[in-house]
C-alpha cells in the first residue's frame, strides 16, 4: 500500500543563531529578515528563521571578490 510521504519538517532557528552560524550581527540578519532577503516567521513572540534558507544565504552575499 503506497501512502503518501510526508514533507520533511523545516528546521527553524533563531535570529541570533543564524547570525553565529552565518558569522555576522544578529542585527544584521533581522535587517535582511525586515527587507525581505530572507525569510522569517513569527514564533511565539520571536523571530525564527528556515536553516534552509540560512544555508542558502552564503551562495547570494557578494564577496569583495565579486565585485
């Protein structure tokens, strides 16, 4: 009997977290929540984020080299 699988659930972290995991300001990761760079959600009176996404981040920030 085939049953249908479910999504894998998203692991979501907190602002401060995906700041030490990305290695910049908590601020600084807010403000990209705030202008919509990434993706945040309202948990409980905090802000959390996908680690999806937080992974994601380091393949779209512009390096000196880039530029």
């Amino acid at each position: 009997m085939n049953t249908p699988s479910r999504p894998a659930p998203v692991r979501l972290v907190s602002v401060r977290a995906a700041a030490a995991y990305l290695g910049l300001s908590h601020r600084t990761v807010r403000r990209w929540v705030s202008d919509g760079r990434i993706p945040g959600y309202a948990v409980g009176g905090s802000i959390r984020v996908s680690m999806v996404d937080v992974e994601a981040l380091p393949q779209l920030i512009p390096t000196a080299a880039d530029r």
